[in-house]
C-alpha cells in the first residue's frame, strides 16, 4: 500500500482570469468559508479578502491601501481628523496585537469599542474599502490565489454578503472596462505635462483650478473625492487633455504604513497541485465543482466521479487518498459502494467520508457499519469538509509510519 500523504497547509494557488474573481468568492460564501483569502497579480500586487463563514469582514492590499484608509477616513469619520496624537497612540497599541487581522480593521474595532465612532461609522468604511479592492481586483486579468483557513474572528464589525458587494461595484466595472478609459488606473495621478500649451487651450481660471489640483500628488480617486464628484466623470472630464499629451497620467508611491504589519506571503504558481488526491463521487454537478474548488484552493489535487456505475474502474484507477461519497445516487447508494469498496485490499484502509442530505442517527450507524470513516451533512461547510481531511490524512500517515 502506498504512503498516505500528510494534508498540506491551506494554501495553494491557481490562475484566475477575469471575472473568475467573484465567482471564487461566491463559492466560498457557498461553503462558509472563514479565512483569508489572498489574490496576487502577476505585477505582484496583492489584495486581502477577510471572510467569516461566507461573509466579507474586511478587504485591504492593492498598491494604496494607506491611501484608500486615509480617504475613507476623511469621507467617513472626518472628526478622527483633529486628534492626530490619539490616533497616534491607538496605531502604537497595535504593534503589540497580536493578530492575524490588518491593522486597519483592528483600528477600527478599538475605535468602535471605545465609543470614537459608531458601528455605522465603521460599516460604511468596511463597504467602501471592500467595494474598491473589488473595482481594482476586476481589472487584474491574470492573478493567482491563496487561502488560509481562520476561525480566529468570532465578533466582526458587519458582515457584508458577496453578492451584495459585487453588485455594488457591477456598474463602476462595466463603466472602466470601456475602451475609452480602461487602460487609464484609477490609482494613477494626473500631472500637467505641457503647461503653456494647456493655458492656451483653457481660460485662465480653468488653468489655475487644474495647475492646483494636478500637482502629481494626487490620484484620480483623490480627486473624485475632493471634487466631489464620481471618478468616471474626473476621468472622462481629462481625458481630451491626457489625449493631447497636455496632461500625463503617473504612478505615484503610498503613504507610509503606520504600522509594521507582515506582508502574506506570495504563493508560487504550480503547474498543478501536489497534495493528496481526494475523490468525489457525487451525482449532483454543484456539489463535485463546489468541492474541487475549494479541495484545489487547499492544495488538494481532485478527483471528481458522477456515475456510481463507473465509480469502481475510476477509483481503482487513480487510488484516491480519501474518498467523498454521496449517499443517495441512480443505479446505486453509497452504502453499497462503500461495502464493496472494503472488500478490496486497495481501500481498506482508505478514508471514505459519507455525503448525505439527511444527518440521521440510523444512516450514521448503517455508515459505520459498511465500514464508512466518517459522515458529513450537506450543504457543505469549508471548515468541517477541511477539518475531516486532515484528521483522516493524519490518521492515515501515522498509521502508515507504524506499520512501517
């Protein structure tokens, strides 16, 4: 028999296209996923999902995320802005929080505890941050991914629903991916490149309005804010200007992080995934692709199986590490397959989890009779489906390592 690998850690990476994005995120709301999950583009820039059992808590990372909390913090909560020196000694307490949560979250949930600001305070920040990392994420064509499974966060601020703040930024999207101003970055700050021609094209209060604004300092988001206007309408409004080559658009730095915070490291692209094969044998489509991403999201190579007949040739085949097997299926239950199974040298000592709808006492003791290794209720919980692999992957080396 061959070794049983131990569980990886859960972290693994894939390549995602556009789009693909949000639909990763829906199926970790479908699987009550609470962790991080961390994006990286191929210019390594890196953006930062907080979830809690499906739900976004928070959403930081991209190339100003400083800069996005100073403007949220101006739009939201401009009476912070006074008292510099608190703000100073909150941001020094943190250095000693040991937390996996940013530091921008932890601040905001000091600030909420020590009556600063109100939980809508807080919430209408968290949905701002989250709304543009999601407009920045879409425009990443070509990113990789990670996850890391945390249940650490019992208590969040708000909990914001995927689909909820996917919508919200779904026009904003449609808007930027328009030819006319997709390739210009909303994190970029317009500077004036030929003065004197531009003064001559504009009145003269036109021109010292601009000259004031477009120093190179300030992003066209910084503007939208500042003019109070929508960042489309800033964008498109310099646009003619940026087409004559009056006006430039330039990448500028953040601003210093206030807190020394550890950057997620950057996973590596692997032409595949290299941990234990886990087999799904399920009928239902949504199940098997539900499963598969998050199984290859944790480093997991997948096995999916959809006709109970075809089962036994394909496990044999590919001798899975562990085995999902669905309950009820055409032609065949999983109480068969399963005894049939362990009549066979090959997986007689192979974890086979139980897949059911109906989390009954009399299917959990007829499961064990036929010799299944554990039951799981459906729908699918992330943290359970994780938790039974690496029990039994475990379980599975240290018996190995004995006998051996």
């Amino acid at each position: 028999m061959r070794n049983v690998q131990q569980a990886p850690p859960l972290a693994s990476t894939s390549l995602f296209t556009a789009g693909k994005q949000m639909r990763f995120l829906e199926t970790l709301k479908r699987l009550r996923f609470s962790g991080q999950l961390v994006f990286t583009s191929s210019k390594e820039e890196q953006w930062v999902f907080y979830l809690y059992l499906g739900h976004i808590v928070y959403a930081t990372g991209g190339i100003h995320p400083v800069r996005r909390w100073q403007r949220n913090l101006e739009a939201h909560c401009p009476h912070l802005l006074a008292y510099r020196s608190t703000l100073q000694r909150d941001l020094a307490s943190l250095k000693t929080t040991s937390s996996t949560l940013c530091w921008e979250y932890q601040l905001l949930s000091a600030w909420v505890a020590q009556q600063k600001i109100t939980s809508e305070q807080a919430a209408s920040m968290i949905r701002s941050a989250i709304a543009e990392v999601l407009c920045d994420l879409v425009q990443a064509m070509r990113v990789i991914y990670q996850i890391n499974q945390d249940n650490s966060l019992s208590t969040p601020l708000v909990l914001v629903d995927v689909q909820e703040a996917i919508a919200a930024v779904q026009e904003y999207s449609r808007i930027w991916r328009n030819p006319t101003i997709a390739d210009y970055s909303p994190n970029a700050a317009p500077v004036i490149k030929r003065p004197e021609e531009l003064r001559q094209r504009t009145s003269e209060a036109v021109y010292q309005r601009l000259t004031q604004l477009l120093n190179g300092q300030r992003t066209l988001r910084e503007l939208a804010v500042q003019m109070k206007q929508d960042i489309v309408q800033v964008t498109r409004s310099l646009q003619p200007y940026i087409q004559l080559e009056l006006m430039e658009l330039i990448s500028i730095p953040d601003f210093p992080s206030p807190v020394d915070t550890p950057v997620p490291e950057t996973p590596l692209l692997p032409a595949e995934p290299t941990g234990s094969l886990i087999a799904c044998v399920d009928d239902s489509p949504l199940v098997r692709q539900t499963m598969e991403a998050l199984l290859v999201a944790a480093g997991y190579q997948f096995l999916g199986v959809d006709d109970a007949m075809r089962a036994f040739a394909i496990l044999l085949a590919r001798k899975p590490d562990l085995i999902f097997l669905d309950l009820v299926m055409p032609n065949a239950n999983g109480y068969e397959i399963c005894a049939q199974l362990r009549k066979l040298s090959t997986f007689r000592d192979t974890p086979i989890v139980i897949l059911t709808g109906n989390g009954g006492i009399v299917d959990r003791v007829r499961a064990k009779l036929v010799g299944a290794s554990d039951f799981l209720s459906k729908p699918i919980d992330a943290g359970i489906v994780l938790g039974v692999l690496r029990k039994h992957l475990k379980q599975g080396a240290q018996r190995m390592k004995s006998e051996g």
